[in-house]
C-alpha cells in the first residue's frame, strides 16, 4: 500500500543519511501483538555497516522517520526492532485508499506464462483423499498465480498407459464377465479401481503357490502368471495390438467419464489435459537423440540410462530392455509437448514429495539434453495426508475414496447446520446447494490451510466446526457481514463518507483496516512461496478479527452518522476480501445462513 511504501522510503533515506548505507528494498514486517506500533523494521543486518549496536542504530532510524515521515506518530525499539506507530488519521485514508482501489484484488502484469501441471491421475483406479490435496493444491496455486498477474495454463497429465494400466485390463478380462458400469450401477472409475485390487489378491495368491513349490519370494514376485500375462499385455497395447487397444479404450472411457464426475464436484477444471499414451512416443524419440548425443547410454540387454553419479544421484532407467517407457520416458515427451503448445515461462507440476527424486533426475536430463524448456521447472513437492487408520494402499482397496468422501463431507455439513437451525427460511434447492458449499469449503481449507510441504493428518470432525480455524467459520462470517449489508439497505442507510483528516478509527477497526491493506502484500507472498496456506491464514485472521470488530463495536444502531457510514464500507469491504481469498482457495462462500 501507497503508506507502507512511504515508510520504507524514509527507512531508506534514513539510513542512506544516517549511515551511508544503501538499502532501497525495505521490508517491514507485522509488529507482534505484545509490543506497540503497526509496522517493526529489522535493522540487525545494517550493525557492520553501521559499526554500531542494533538499539543504537534502530533509536536513531526511529527519530529521523518520526521527523520525516507524515505518517508515523511514535516509535519504538526492542533490541534490533523499530516499531512504528501510525497517526491516528492515517488510518482513515488507509481505508480510504482501499476503497478506491479499482484493482484491490488483483496484482498487475507480471508479464509471464506459468503452466502448472497437477492431478495426474491414473486410468486403473479411482481419485483418493491424497488426490484431493493434490486437485486442490493445484488450482488454489493457479488462482492465486492469476491474481498475482501471471498468465496461467492448467494441465493434466493423465497416465493412461502402463503396467498398472494393464494389471486391470487383465483382471477384467480374466474375472469381469463383460461387466461394465451400467450393469453394475458403479461409476466408471470405480469399477476399473475394483479390477486393480482383484489382479493384487490374485497375483498375492499366485506368490504364495509358488513359495510353497520351492520358489524364494523375489522369484515367485518375478515369476507369477497373472504378472507375466499383464507384462505381455503392456508389450502387445505398444505393439498397437488391435484387441488389446479396444479393450483399452473402453475402460479409459469409463474412467474419465468418472473423471469428470469427480472433478465437477472438485470445483477444478483445466485448459489442457495430456494423455500419456500420446507422449510417450516423443519420448522415446528424445531418448534415440539422447543416445546419439551421449547423453544416455545402453546396456548390454537393450535397456537404456542416464548417469548422474557427477549430480550425486545415480545410474537411472529410460527405456527398458523390451523397448517399453517408463514414467520419466514420458514426462520428457510431455514437456516438450507442453512447451510448444504454450511456450511458458515457468512449469510447475504438482505431485506428492514421494517424487522427488524423479523430477530431481527429470530436470537434470532435460539440461543434459539442452532443451529451452529445461529452465523454469520446479516441482512442488507436498506431503502425503495420513488418517488416524494410517498410510492408503491403493492396491489394496484401502484407500478414503474421493467421492466418497466428498459426499460425506456434504452430508456432515447437512447435519450440522440442521442441528444449528442455520436454513430457515431456505428452499430445498437453497438447502442443498449451502450443504455442498459447506462440506467442500470444510474439505477444501483443511486440506490448504497447512503449508504444503509439511505431511498432514485429515481430520473431517474437526473441519467441519462452525468455530476455529476451519472453513465454515470463515464461511458463516461471510454469511453474517452479507445480513448486515442487506440490513442496510432495507434500511437505506449510506456507506458513502468524505475522507477527513479529524476522523478517528477505534482499535478494533484499525486492525481491520490493517488486514484488508495487506491483501495483495499476501497474493505475492502467497505466490512466492507456492502456498496456499498463506492464505487460507490471511482470511480465518481478517474473519476473527471481523468478528471482534462486529462484537465489539455498533453498525447499524451507530448514533454518529459518519461512524455508522465509515463501518459499513469497513463491513462491505472485508466481505469482498473474505470472498476473494476464499475464492483463491476454491472455496465459495454463502450469501446466507
């Protein structure tokens, strides 16, 4: 904001004048809650520069901003730490400067195209809890790229092909007896997921008969029928074998049917999905250019690899001995298809930390390869969600399936909200849509509120309580500023005031003032990081410290005219933001409850 740019400028001046020293990029920080002021600068890196003690240097800093800044009353100093104080007028034209933004809630053009990849699903089963973080992830970072004035393109790399595709292509044809989703009465997607887990129960069976004949374990895994049936099967779909390619393509349209079913509850689309079955190819095509290069090299059965003992890795798989890709064959193809489709300059792929050492090695190879598109990659490693049941095994048909869940959390939210009488008044239709609205906010900020980095425990009892950190709680406060607005106008009550230097803001409507001017301080943070957690922080503060505000302090009964009309643009304001950032989470929140 235009104030805080003012006081860093000062900062500067003071210093350049003070000390010699040449600081042009000041940072401020939030001043903690246990000490005075609004703003704290952090003058320990100046003290060799300087050749004095940080208090000293942060005392004399503080006096000659109080001097020369209009808006800084008083200051003070904790060690390293000026903290300013602003005049008690200047957070009038704080709001008021908010108010007048016309692009309060977005960031201008940065100039850039950032294409961030993420779901990456498979076609042998359907989407799980650790899916949702990743769809939600994926988009809470495109939104809030988009906000931060980046050109943004949302992929999917759907892996369609592949050994594990072929394990529930045989188990269908070995147990399914021309099963398909309408006899069922199963979506698309599930049905495939259970031929997944009939192929491991029978390969399981297979290993154990094959111990009790004498083999050891690792040659009864490599020995197993059902296991070679499906390596021949991945061999025959490359081979552009016509029976096998049909029985293919008709369950990979069963699944993506289930697909979009899933993702339209998901709230997350994308401006281009990839199929892995039309990258691979290029791949391999990049590998035969590889080889000629000296890039990759060949073992004496056939196979293909990169050494990257000079990196501190290792020797790694690019072609197998059959002739058949692996994952990194076709995630090279794909990003040389992506970049000529779009040319960005950033690609971000959003998969599980589990990755990590393949996109280390993927990056690497695109280098070695000195491709224009080997620069700007970065992987956004997060960690997995556990349950209090412990670690999902897809395989094993243990996973929290994300329709399911989905549809649970739609129905707890139901539930609660009926307990709480929060609907009178309200339409089935109107019932219906709060519910979904607030079991996918719930689902939704749960998943995002912790940084993404860190491994998480979902907790659904606990992200659907209309108090705390949750997404109902930011939602119900949305809800409850939407009445006052609505009060209002019944009422025909103003919200238009003339900025006016004798106006005086009560603490509590300082700090609000104070959150809704950090808001586009926080989408490039937000950005910077990756992080939609910085976020998700930013809107359950600025929806308790609304709270404290409406709890404290009168709105519509307001006797002073002036007062009453400053409170509600401050009330219409911090709605927009709340919906804003909430949007930026894919969250939607409800004009009413």
């Amino acid at each position: 904001m235009r104030i805080q740019n003012s006081i860093s400028a000062s900062i500067s001046l003071g210093l350049r004048q003070l000390f010699s020293i040449e600081a042009n990029d000041i940072s401020l920080q939030e001043t903690k809650k246990e000490f005075e002021g609004t703003f704290t600068c952090v003058v320990f890196p100046y003290t060799k520069q300087a050749g004095m003690a940080p208090p000293m240097i942060a005392q004399k800093l503080g006096e000659f901003v109080q001097v020369n800044n209009e808006y800084v009353d008083q200051f003070q100093v904790v060690q390293g730490f000026l903290n300013l104080s602003l005049k008690e007028e200047t957070w009038v034209s704080i709001l008021a400067e908010c108010l007048a933004d016309s692009n309060a809630f977005q960031l201008a053009p940065k100039n850039e195209k950032v294409l961030i990849e993420y779901s990456s699903p498979n076609t042998n089963k359907p989407l799980h809890l650790g899916h949702l973080r990743n769809n939600f992830l994926g988009y809470s970072v495109a939104q809030i790229m988009k906000a931060a004035g980046y050109e943004v393109i949302k992929s999917n790399l759907v892996n369609d092909r592949g050994i594990h595709i072929c394990k529930s292509m045989l188990a269908y044809q070995l147990f399914g007896q021309g099963e398909t989703p309408e006899t069922s009465g199963m979506k698309g997607d599930h049905l495939v997921g259970k031929y997944y887990v009939a192929f491991d129960k029978a390969y399981k069976e297979e290993i154990e008969a094959l111990k009790i004949a004498g083999r050891t374990e690792d040659q009864a895994k490599a020995e197993a029928p059902i296991l070679l049936q499906a390596q021949a099967m991945l061999l025959a779909w490359e081979q552009q074998d016509p029976e096998v390619l049909s029985l293919w393509e008709r369950m990979n349209s069963w699944v993506f049917a289930g697909f979009e079913k899933s993702y339209g509850q998901m709230g997350v689309d994308f401006d281009k999905i990839y199929r892995e079955s039309n990258t691979y190819l290029l791949g391999k095509k990049l590998v035969d250019e590889g080889l000629t290069q000296g890039v990759f090299f060949q073992k004496p059965d056939g196979s293909v690899w990169i050494n990257l003992e000079a990196e501190g890795l290792d020797e790694k798989l690019v072609l197998r001995k059959d002739g058949t890709s692996v994952y990194i064959t076709q995630d090279m193809g794909t990003a040389q298809l992506k970049y000529a489709d779009f040319g960005a300059d950033k690609s971000i792929y959003v998969v599980g930390n589990e990755q990590d050492y393949h996109f280390e090695v993927l990056f690497h190879i695109l280098k070695k390869l000195n491709k224009p598109y080997s620069t700007g990659n970065f992987h956004l490693s997060y960690g997995m969600v556990d349950l209090p049941s412990g670690k999902m095994k897809s395989r094993e048909g243990t996973v929290v399936d994300a329709d399911d869940l989905m549809a649970e959390m739609v129905q707890t939210a139901k539930e609660r909200t009926m307990e709480l009488g929060k609907i009178d008044g309200f339409s089935v239709a109107e019932s219906n849509e709060l519910f979904n609205q607030l079991g996918m906010g719930a689902l939704k900020y749960f998943l995002l509120k912790v940084d993404p980095k860190k491994r998480m425990l979902f907790n659904p009892a606990e992200s659907i309580d209309f108090q705390g950190n949750t997404g109902p709680f930011i939602q119900y406060t949305h809800a409850r500023i939407k009445s006052i607005v609505r009060k209002a106008t019944e009422l025909n009550i103003s919200n238009e005031w003339t900025e006016d230097q004798s106006i005086t803001l009560a603490t509590a409507e300082q700090e609000l003032v104070y959150l809704i001017a950090q808001y586009k301080l926080k989408i490039e943070e937000a950005a910077s990081q990756l992080a939609p957690s910085v976020i998700a922080q930013y809107v359950y503060d600025l929806a308790k410290q609304f709270n404290k505000f409406y709890n404290e302090l009168s709105i519509i009964n307001e006797e002073d005219k002036t007062k009453q009309k400053i409170r509600l643009s401050l009330v219409e304001m911090t709605g927009k933001t709340i919906r804003q950032a909430a949007l930026l989470l894919g969250v939607i929140v409800p004009e009413r409850m």
